[in-house]
C-alpha cells in the first residue's frame, strides 16, 4: 500500500512539472508574444514577416526604449525579425532576392535605415554584421497619432509598413 501511495505521489508530481514546463514553453505569455503577418502582392510573391511584439508600457520610445537613435534594432524583440520573400521583389525600388532576411533598423531623428540582413537567425541584434546587409534602403519615418502601444507590421499588396510607438515606417513592394 504504502509503494502505491508513494508512486502516486510521484506520478502527480511529474505530472504537474510537465504542465508547468510547458507554460513557460507558451510564447504567447511573453511580455512581448510573437506575431506574424503575410500577403501575396500583386506580382504573385508572398511576403511573411515574423516577430515578437514588445509593448510601450508608458515608456518613450527611443528615450526609454528601443529603438535608440544611431544604434541598430532588431525591430522588434526576442529574436531577430525575420523577413520572408518567395520571389524575387523591389522594395522601395531596390532589388531584393527571393530568401529570409534578419530585419534591422536604424532611427536618426526623421530617417530610419531599414536592413535586410542575410543572417536571419539570431537573438537580438548583438550578433549584427553590416557586410552580411543584402540590401540597405533609408527613408522617412511618419509620425503616428495616435501612439502605437504594441509594435505592428503589416503587409497590403503594395506596401509593408510597421508602426511602434509615434512612429511609422512604410516602405513600397513591387
């Protein structure tokens, strides 16, 4: 009797280990759970960008929290962001070939540098190499009203765009 109460006893605690180890395998309750986004443009390419989505908090962008002007983002958090093309597409008219690409940017004041990075897989940006950029394109950056507290990308047939706080990046794809 007693062996089968002891086995029991291990058994349930087995059990609730398990269910625990597999809540914090649970990426959505991250402070800053990943996300996704993907459309087919018009040209018949399929663009997927995947991310993790950090939230504001009440903090300031770029004071308080990333991105920090002159210094290279991950745009995002966690891992790298990763941008997904299965074709060949232009971006902000500027050739981009069909692969994943680590998604990177620069803010200085008004004009962000948007990277697409050959290594894709890594965590953060402390690993980046610029003489892995597959292509490099700067551009304005909007202001958005009102803020954004979550980080979001988004993908229509001829632009993708991403918003993070007062601040909006869009980009033209062809």
């Amino acid at each position: 009797m007693k062996k089968i109460f002891v086995f029991a006893f291990l058994a349930s605690g087995l059990m609730l280990s398990t269910q625990e180890a597999n809540a914090q395998d649970d990426k959505s309750k991250k402070p800053s759970p990943p996300a996704s986004v993907s459309e087919k443009l018009k040209s018949g390419a399929t663009i997927s960008i995947n991310y993790s989505q950090p939230s504001v908090k009440g903090r300031t962008v770029g004071k308080d929290l990333e991105p920090m002007d002159g210094k290279v983002w991950r745009t995002g958090a966690n891992d790298a962001t990763v941008f997904e093309t299965d074709q060949d597409i232009t971006v902000n008219g500027e050739k981009l070939p069909a692969g994943k690409y680590g998604l990177f940017t620069i803010f200085e004041g008004n004009i962000v540098t948007v990277i697409f990075n050959k290594t894709w897989k890594q965590w953060g940006a402390f690993k980046y190499k610029a003489e892995e950029d597959a292509l490099r394109i700067k551009t304005k950056v909007k202001e958005e009203s009102p803020a954004a507290e979550k980080l979001t990308f988004s993908i229509s047939p001829k632009a993708v765009s991403f918003v993070w706080g007062n601040k909006k990046v869009e980009l033209p794809v062809k």
